[in-house]
C-alpha cells in the first residue's frame, strides 16, 4: 500500500510539502505536551511536599497531645496517696 501511495504521490514537492508540514504540527504538538508535563510534575512534586508537611506537623500536634495527657496522668498517680 505505501508503494502504491509512493509511486503516484512520491515524485512530487506537494506531497513532500505535506509530509513535512504534517511532522512539523506532530512534533510542534508533541513538544507542548512535553512542557506542559514537565511543569505539571514539578507542581504536583510541591504541593505533594507541602501536604506532606503539613500532615506530619498535625500528627505531631495530635501525638503530643495524646503524650502530655498520659504524662500529667502519670504525675497524678504518683502524687495519689492511695498508691
């Protein structure tokens, strides 16, 4: 099939034109997809370090939290005159 599109297209500068112009739009297209990947990556990098962060900083707030409670019981037992 290429050898027939070839031996009645291949001779002539219009196809050659088109051919061109075709890989020129594919590669132009392809490009901006590359770019808008790659900067699409770097902000889902940062705000997946940001979220990161901040889930790290709550479960250390909540963990202290939890950790002070057991130690001011703890205290309290020891001060207790029962024990």
């Amino acid at each position: 099939m290429l050898r027939k599109i070839y031996a009645r297209y291949g001779k002539s500068k219009q196809f050659y034109r088109q051919l061109s112009s075709y890989a020129i739009v594919m590669l132009l297209a392809i490009m901006v997809n590359l770019i808008g990947y790659g900067t699409t990556m770097r902000v889902l990098e940062k705000e997946t370090k940001k979220i990161n962060v901040n889930a790290v900083a709550n479960i250390q707030v909540t963990c202290d939290a939890f950790y002070n409670e057991l130690l001011s019981a703890a205290y309290g037992l020891l001060r207790s005159s029962s024990v």
